[in-house]
C-alpha cells in the first residue's frame, strides 16, 4: 500500500517539521511556572487524574496535540467534559501551554510525554475518547507498527478506553487513512461514521480544526472517522 505522494509528503513533512521543533528556551520555566495545568510526570498521576480537574467528567484525550488548538476550542466548547492534550515536543506543548495561559479553562490540562504506552499512565476503562489528529504516517513498511492505528496501539487504546468509548481519526493522508479502515476492521472494531472528504460533508459544521488542517486542508481532502471496539 502506497501511503503517500513521496515528493508532496516530503515538503509538507519538512514545513510542518519547521514549525513544530524549533527549540524555545523559555519553555522550561514557563512549563515549571504553570505547574497547574501541565504534568510532566504522568505514571505520578495514575488513577488520579481527576484530582486536576474542578469536576469529576468523562476523561477525552488527544494523543499529538500540537499547538493546542484542537484540544483548547474542544474543551471550551463542551465544559461537561475533562480534557487531556498529550504532547512529546517540549517546545511544541509549552507554545499550545501559552496560549491555553490566555483563557485558563477548569477542563483542560496537558501532559509532556511519549503517548504511546496510554496503559501506564491511566486506568482500564479510565478514557471516554481518544483523538487522533494527522498522525505522523511513518510510510515506510518496516516502521509500520509506529503508525498511532497499527494492531499494537489499538491493543493499548482498547485497555484504556470506557466500554463504549470511541477513536476519532483524521488525516491528509489517503494511504494512512485506508490502512486504518483495514486495522481497525480486522482488529475487530466497528466504525460509527466514515468521511472521505470531512469539509464538504455535514460534519464539518461542527468540526474544530487543527493548526496542521488549517495550513494544508487546500491541499486535498481531509479524512475522518469514528470507530469503537467490538466488546
């Protein structure tokens, strides 16, 4: 299966490279000045997540949050909802930290760490919805078992996840986004809503954008879906 336009993926790789890890020297001491709504030692919060939040709610996370944008406008726009954006890039979680510092919202909190091994850093059952956004691809077959929808990590999600919890998906990215229907197909799961182009369908009446979708949407559709485990 051919994930991607090499030549296309390669440029819009290298850009979006650019804007993600330029080093911040000041992201260690914002990161330590707002301790509040950042964790930077997840297994120290394992089953207590909801201490760091004003309501005990339903638990979603994005896994990648980048610069926050998705995660921030999610939790403002559902308050009865707890939010957790999980980031690997220092500089990357302290720039969606700063501008989450704008409008503090009592939903939200952000974690600076690897998001593959969600089953170390929280309960099974413990999440009701898990958020995969543009996804790194790795397109070469033998870095397939990275890809964030590989068997591997649906295993994890399926630990973590609530009973009638569900995966939402998007990407750019046509091959990533067929081999997911077929991993996901034969894992079993079972998907709820399957979208080829999401900005020309209903859904995107209420879809909230990433930063990464605003930028390179124009390129070509954007993919979604929204699956859950068949217990």
């Amino acid at each position: 299966m051919n994930l991607v336009d090499n030549d296309k993926f390669d440029k819009l790789n290298e850009e979006v490279k650019s804007l993600r890890v330029r080093n911040k020297p000041w992201a260690d001491s914002y990161i330590k000045d707002h301790a509040d709504y950042i964790v930077t030692e997840p297994k120290n919060w394992l089953g207590k997540w909801q201490e760091r939040f004003e309501s005990k709610q339903p638990l979603n996370v994005e896994i990648g949050t980048g610069k926050g944008q998705f995660i921030i406008e999610n939790a403002r726009a559902h308050p009865e909802v707890n939010y957790i954006g999980i980031e690997l890039q220092k500089s990357v979680i302290a720039t969606a930290l700063r501008k989450f510092m704008e409008d503090p919202l009592p939903n939200l909190q952000f974690v600076l760490t690897d998001g593959a091994n969600l089953d170390e850093l929280f309960l099974a059952g413990e999440i009701q919805k898990i958020f995969l956004n543009f996804s790194d691809p790795w397109p070469k077959k033998r870095h397939a078992k990275r890809r964030l929808t590989s068997p591997g990590f649906l295993k994890t999600y399926q630990k973590v996840l609530a009973s009638n919890g569900d995966i939402e998906f998007k990407t750019d990215n046509r091959g990533l986004f067929e081999y997911t229907l077929v991993t996901m197909n034969n894992f079993p799961m079972i998907f709820d809503d399957v979208f080829l182009d999401l900005h020309q369908s209903p859904e995107n009446e209420t879809n909230i954008e990433t930063e990464y979708e605003e930028k390179f949407s124009p390129n070509g559709p954007i993919y979604k879906l929204v699956a859950h485990f068949n217990s």
